[in-house]
C-alpha cells in the first residue's frame, strides 16, 4: 500500500544526516515545546485563549482549539526544517497526532532489500530509527487509562470527507501501523457515536481515537462540534482517549515561534531556553497590528520592506505553504502589498537558504541540485525519526506536495 501511494513520487536516493547533529536539533525542539506551553502560565495566568488572542489567532478557531485542552500537552510533533550547510533551521512545528510521513521506514527498509545498498550501508554505518513504533507505543499509553491491558481498539479518524479525498494516504498508515500490532480502523468523525459512555466507529467500541481532523474543519460542522464534545467527554471519563486534543495546535500555530524572538517574551526565557531559540528558530516575528510587545510595529515593517529579499510571510495557522509570500521571488510592490494584506496572525521569518543536495536522475544519469525539507519527528524520548520532501531549486520555494515538482525520500544517519 505505501508503495502505491508513494511509489510515483520518491525521489531516485535517500538522504543523510549526522547523527548526533540531528539528535541534538531533536533535544532543542523538546527544548522549545516546554517553553512555548508554559507560555500561557507566564505570561497570562494560565488563560489559553488570552495566549490565542495574543498571536492573532481568530476567536472562533482558538475556542475550538482550547475546549478539552490538556493541562500539560503531550509532546508529538514533526518539525519541518532546512539544513542551511552548517545546521538545521526550524520553519514550523506541527504540534499534534495529525502528523504526515510517520510510515516512511518503509522506504528505509526497500532500500536495504537492495543488495549494493545494504553493503553500502554496512560499510558507512548507516541506521534509521522507524517512527511507528513510536507512534504504536504513544497509543498504547493513552490507552492504559481505559483499558484493562491487550491491544486497544484504535481508529484514525478524520474530518468528513477526509478519508475519502486521501485513502491511499491512510491506508499506507494503516499498513505500517498493522507491523506494530495495532489494527488501525479509518473513520470519519460523522461516524462516530457513544453507546454507554463509550465512543463507537461504525457500532465498534474504541480505546483510543487517533486525531487526524483539525480544528478549521470544524468551524463550519456543527455536527463535528458535537461530535467533539462527545470525544472530549469520553476521554475525561476515561472510557475513550483521544489522542491528542485540539489544543496542540495552538503551539503549531507559527506565531508561537515568532514570541519566541519577540523581546519582551525573550526576556523571560532561561538562557537555556534563548540559547535553543537562537540555534533553531530563523527570526520571526508576528506582524498583526497590536502584536508587538515592543510597541514598534512601524519600525517593523520598515525593516521588513528594507529586508524583502530576505525575508518571507506566513499565515500562522496553515499548511503546505498556502498563503507564503517569498520576498526574493517578489518585487517591492508585490511586498509591500503582501505586508499590508497580511492576516492578524501573520508572521515574517528570516529566509533560510537550504544546502543544495545533488541528486543522480535514475533515468539520465545527469546530477541536479536539489532543495530539501527536513521532517524531524519529536517526542517525549528525543529524536524520533524523519523523512524528507524536496525539489528542484529550479522549480520555486516551496517545499510541499503542493508543488507538483516535490518528491519524497527517506533518512538514513550516520556518526
């Protein structure tokens, strides 16, 4: 199944990384994460919403995101970064259980059926550390509370029509989930209904839900709203988890890693917590008007005109780069237009160039340079594994399955 996913879109070669570099990239994003949710308890009281509001997030969106949250969030995210030749640079970090790529050891492990690979591999050391199992034992965890031990009845569930519109996705999921010993069940949240306190798919009791739907698929779907409640309801009585809450991606919102370079918040970080900002995170701040705690969003913007080819704008809350505005591939009045039409939770970071990686073409044996983006997974244990996305730096900017021109590899480390 992973192979008639993503069979058509891998790149001809997998790519590495030191070992310990990537390793210690992993420990400043755990780092990073208990700084961004002790956050809102610094700085406002403990009130989520109060810290939603502060990186411009829409109000109907934040609601969603903070009913059920967690009063200490569970660390399972995937960075998506750029190697700029010297070290990994952090562009976003999705905070939650919806995460992409967690099944990519599979191509790890094709790759080392190939006899001329496996010798290749032996003799530099290779190793890749597979994120499924991480995810089948952050599962297990979040069953224990409502089960009686054996293998918990998991489902991923989606949005409606979401199952339908990426099937070959999640069935490739469900593949490498199954090698770990969960039977993973594919639903939809429309489904989904509670008999006795428990949540049922289909009729079908559940221990845990994998979350796959977001918050902005709801905003719309009263009867997802309902069903949410129902979810949120189950987990607090410990008869159905959820796994994860909403309110994960609160901190998955880019704005989140903009406060981290504001001065008014850096002020109050460990050195520790300055030290790993400064290593991982681009300069970024936000550009929604009243989101300055220095007060000098003129200023702001004047430096991110001066510094156009520098720089790019993000919405904070999006995917695949929809709605990025790349200041190199824009003229000034293109920018400037891009600044003022930016969303209250927009934000600008700092370009980071990533480190071209020459690619042989299977087919004509010339050598491309091409662009990569970094998948680092991360959790409670550290480093959990990676995949890459990458693409021509001939054919643009962005790096996502967006851009029909991107391909998909696996990692291998080495050190």
């Amino acid at each position: 199944m992973y192979a008639e996913s993503f069979g058509r879109v891998l790149l001809d070669r997998p790519l590495f990384a030191d070992r310990t570099e990537i390793e210690e990239f992993a420990g400043d994003l755990r780092l990073l994460f208990g700084a961004m949710t002790s956050l809102p308890d610094r700085l406002y009281d403990g009130d989520l919403r109060a810290y939603c509001a502060a990186i411009g997030m829409d109000a109907r969106l934040a609601g969603l995101m903070c009913r059920g949250a967690a009063p200490r969030p569970v660390l399972h995210a995937r960075a998506d970064a750029y190697h700029d030749g010297t070290c990994f640079r952090l562009l976003e970090l999705n905070v939650g259980s919806e995460l992409g790529g967690t099944d990519t050891a599979q191509q790890n492990r094709a790759w080392l059926r190939v006899p001329e690979f496996a010798a290749f591999a032996e003799e530099h050391g290779l190793r890749h550390l597979d994120t499924a199992p991480r995810v089948a034992d952050a599962l297990r965890r979040a069953a224990r509370p409502v089960t009686d031990g054996g293998e918990p009845v998991v489902a991923l569930i989606e949005s409606t029509g979401g199952i339908a519109a990426h099937e070959h996705v999640f069935t490739a999921v469900r593949e490498a989930m199954a090698a770990e010993g969960v039977d993973l069940l594919l639903g939809e949240i429309h489904e989904l209904a509670e008999r006795n306190g428990k949540i049922t798919l289909r009729g079908t009791p559940l221990d845990v839900i994998l979350r796959y739907f977001v918050a902005g698929e709801l905003l719309d779907d009263p009867v997802g709203q309902d069903v949410l409640d129902l979810l949120i309801r189950a987990d607090r009585e410990g008869r159905t988890a959820l796994f994860l809450p909403l309110d994960s991606g609160v901190y998955a919102s880019k704005g989140s890693l903009a406060l981290l370079h504001d001065p008014a918040v850096r002020a109050g970080l460990t050195e520790q917590e300055r030290a790993a900002a400064d290593r991982a995170v681009p300069w970024t701040r936000l550009l929604g008007e009243g989101l300055q705690s220095g007060g000098d969003r003129a200023g702001l913007l004047e430096r991110c005109r001066a510094e156009r080819a520098e720089l790019v704008v993000k919405p904070g809350v999006g995917y695949g780069g929809v709605g990025t505005v790349v200041g190199h591939e824009t003229d000034d009045a293109g920018w400037a237009a891009a600044l003022d039409a930016a969303g209250p939770d927009a934000v600008v970071q700092r370009r980071v160039r990533p480190a071209p990686e020459p690619v042989v073409d299977a087919a004509t044996g010339r050598t491309e340079d091409w662009a990569a983006n970094w998948g680092v997974f991360v959790d409670g244990d550290g480093y959990a594994g990676g995949f890459v996305r990458a693409l021509k730096q001939t054919q643009g900017a962005v790096i996502s399955f967006s851009n029909p021109g991107t391909r998909s590899s696996c990692v291998f480390t080495a050190g």
